[in-house]
C-alpha cells in the first residue's frame, strides 16, 4: 500500500473530503472547520480493548433504555460550524435523531451528537495531540454537544465538559454519571484503568 504525507495545514473543501472518505475505507479522517484535513492512525491494541468497553457499557444501557442512538469511532458528523468529526464514541437522542431524514442518516449526519467521548492514548499525552483533543472537545460543546468525557487512562483522569459550564478535572475516578443527558447511565472504569 503507497503511503502519502499530508502537510499540516493541508486544506479541503467538504465535497472532496466526501469523496476522500468513501475512496479510502482503512483511513479514519476529519476535516476541521477551517478545511484542514486530519488523517488519524490506527488505532493500538490496549486503545482498541478500552474502546471496546466502552462501547459495550453504553450499548447494553442504550439497548435497555432504547433513548437513543449510539456510535462508534467510524461515524462522521457534520457538525454546525462545517466541520467533520468523529468521536471514539458518541450517542445523540432519539427524537433528534429521528428527525434528520434516511439519506441524512446513511450519509454524515449533519448534527452534533449530544454525548461524545474522546479516549486519550499514551501517545497523545506527551505531544500536541493532548491540546488538540482538548481543543476538539470544546468545539463539540460550541456546536451543541451536552455532554463529553476527555478519558486519560494513562494517568487515570478525566475532563468533564458540559454545555455552559465550566470544565471539571476528575483524577482517579471509579464511575462516570452519564447525568441527565444519558439518565441511569453509570460507567464503571475498571476496565478502562487497568
């Protein structure tokens, strides 16, 4: 497979960053507001199980309370302000979901998610990557995102951000409370810590 680099800065517009998407299946990509294009590695084994988990508890809580609509790290969204983004895990509520029509659904939906998360790697603490996550998390709350978690299992943290309020620090905690966003929904990080 012939690698290509992409200069930082590198810009789009959104058509070509469709055509891009759909052409190149085993890239995960983004596209900023500004049309920067962000190609995203694989992701790492350890990265992949705690992905796996996650997805797990929030899909056993979403298939017994049928609320909404949950996500994994492949779906793009379209969000407000133009950009192209794709949480490592994210869930929108039903009846917002419901009302983008079949062809928005099958395609990238356009609308911002109303819980994201965003697991950091060990990797993305030691460079620009962590400030960039930071960065993205505060552009999904600015584009109507309720609720994200900024999930560090390296140092066992995690950032809180919430529509209209300030950013909570947690270190070393046991649970999140998916608040009254996601109602009843507890996620146990044992899993993810460890």
């Amino acid at each position: 497979m012939k690698s290509i680099t992409i200069p930082k800065g590198f810009k789009v517009t959104p058509e070509q960053f469709e055509q891009l998407a759909y052409a190149e299946q085993l890239a995960r990509m983004e596209l900023t507001k500004e049309g920067e294009l962000i190609i995203m590695s694989p992701t790492g084994g350890t990265a992949g199980g705690k992905n796996f988990n996650l997805y797990l508890d929030l899909g056993i809580w979403n298939r017994q309370t049928k609320l909404g609509q949950a996500f994994d790290s492949s779906t793009i969204f379209v969000l407000p302000n133009g950009a192209r983004r794709s949480p490592d895990l994210s869930w929108i509520k039903l009846d917002r979901w419901n009302q983008l029509t079949q062809a928005q659904k099958d395609g990238f939906p356009p609308i911002a998610p109303d819980f994201v998360i965003e697991l950091v790697s060990p990797s993305d603490m030691i460079n620009q990557r962590y400030i960039d996550l930071q960065l993205k998390m505060q552009e999904y709350l600015d584009n109507g995102v309720k609720l994200g978690w900024l999930i560090s299992p390296s140092i066992k943290m995690v950032e809180i951000y919430r529509l209209n309020q300030d950013l909570e620090t947690l270190n070393n905690p046991q649970t999140l409370s998916g608040e009254d966003i996601l109602p009843g929904f507890i996620l146990d990080l044992t899993e993810i810590w460890y």
